[in-house]
C-alpha cells in the first residue's frame, strides 16, 4: 500500500466536476462521476493537455487540447492503449479525500 495523501473535502467537488488537486507535489486531476471519485495525472500524455479541464462522458475524460480520450479508472487511453496517464486509488474518510500515492 502506498501513502495516503490528503486533496480536499467532499463539498469540493460536486458530481460531474473534475479540478486539479496537489498530492505530495503531484498535479492529479479529480474527478467526481455520480458520486464516486477518479484520480489520473492532469498531464495529457499527448502533448500535456489539462485534463482536469476536459470534458467527462461516462468514466472517460477527453483532453480538451487535442481530444485523447483516457479512462478514469485505468488511466489507459482507449484511442492508444499504449498511452497511458497514471491512475491513483482515492480513499474517503469521514469528509476527507485521500489519493493514494505509491
């Protein structure tokens, strides 16, 4: 198990939102899909695109910059599935929001 790191609060991300959060030094994009939350690296693995900022279908976000499709859950990009952005586990505690870092 790695180490948990604490990113927010569960008022800070409402259902359908995706923000950028610091874990340790490390720019994570989070996401909250009906409830359940998504962490993946906010670097497009592209050209390094914001992927906090792009648009979620389903557990997929699609980069805004070029439109690279990644899957929440896996970090794999069903377009490339050699492209691949990191995926983090996300553990809730009481209203806190850990994302597990290896």
């Amino acid at each position: 198990m790695g180490r948990l790191v604490k990113v927010g609060e569960v008022g800070d991300l409402s259902p359908g939102e995706g923000k950028v959060v610091d874990a340790g030094g490390k720019e994570v994009a989070l996401f909250n899909v009906g409830g359940t939350l998504y962490a993946i690296g906010n670097s497009c693995a592209h050209r390094g695109g914001p992927l906090a900022e792009g648009k979620v279908n389903g557990t997929t976000v699609t980069c805004n910059w070029h439109g690279w499709t990644f899957d929440l859950p896996s970090g794999i990009s069903p377009l490339n599935p050699v492209a691949k952005v990191p995926s983090y586990r996300v553990d809730m505690q009481g209203k806190d929001i850990f994302v597990e870092l290896p």
